[in-house]
C-alpha cells in the first residue's frame, strides 16, 4: 500500500513538472557578417561584437549583411532568415543550468554552409565561420541568445 502511494505520489509530481518544462523559451537573435582583409573602418552595428569576430576570424574589418530574430519553445525547431538568401534552422533541446543546447543548420537557398551544435549562453555571441566568396571576403553568423 505504502508503494503504491509512493508511486501514486511520484507520478502526479511527474506530470506537474512536464508543463513546466515545457514552458521554456529563448530568444535568439543573429546576424550575417561579411569579414575581409581590406583597411578601413568596420560596420558600427558591429561594434559590440567586433573584439570577438576579430579574435574567431582575424580579418580587417567586417560588415553587416542582415540580421533576423526568433523566439522558441526548447524543445522545438524553428527558422531565422538573415537576408541575402541565407538562413539558420534551429532545433533548440534540453538545457543546462545556464545554456540552451542548439542544432544549428545554415543554409543559403538550399545549400549547407554548416550543420553544428552549440551551447549558447545569453549574452554570449557565437560565431559561425561560413563560405569564402571569390573576393576574399568570409561570410560568418554571430548568434547571440537573449
């Protein structure tokens, strides 16, 4: 009898603590970035993430190429498009303590730039290395979850 109430017990705080999780959500914002070798200033919208892109790609200056935005339910899956034909689909599962785990696909059209996964922390910009374009500029996505 005790067993069974145990079980009983555990079961209801089971099923209290599904909607719960489920209730989870992040807030995603990323950017596309063209990176290259020529002197000159770098795009001001980028000025908050300039130190990081020059110690990931090590490039001379960078511009803004677009930038989209999404909010999802962790777990789920959702699109964010950056402009230019490019665009990420995320798949957003289980966290940490601080970070949300993310499988991240960048596509332009329907080529595959990238398929990673990343553990984003908010706050934290991740950046994503892309194609290099015939005039040696880089194309990169900073990822920064809110």
């Amino acid at each position: 009898m005790k067993t069974t109430r145990l079980l009983l017990g555990l079961l209801v705080f089971a099923a209290w603590l599904a909607p719960v999780r489920a209730a989870e959500r992040t807030s995603l914002r990323a950017i596309l970035v063209a990176a290259s070798n020529d002197k000159g200033p770098s795009d001001r919208r980028l000025a908050a993430y300039e130190p990081t892109l020059r110690s990931i790609l090590r490039f001379e200056s960078y511009r803004f190429l677009g930038e989209g935005s999404a909010s999802l339910a962790v777990p789920a899956q959702g699109t964010i498009s950056l402009g230019q034909g490019h665009h990420l689909e995320i798949e957003t599962e289980g966290s940490g303590k601080d970070s949300i785990r993310l499988r991240v696909s960048w596509l332009e059209g329907d080529r595959v730039h990238m398929r990673t996964v990343i553990s984003q922390r908010p706050g934290v910009p991740s950046v994503l290395g892309g194609p290099r374009r015939g005039d040696g500029e880089v194309y990169a996505v900073i990822v920064v979850g809110r």
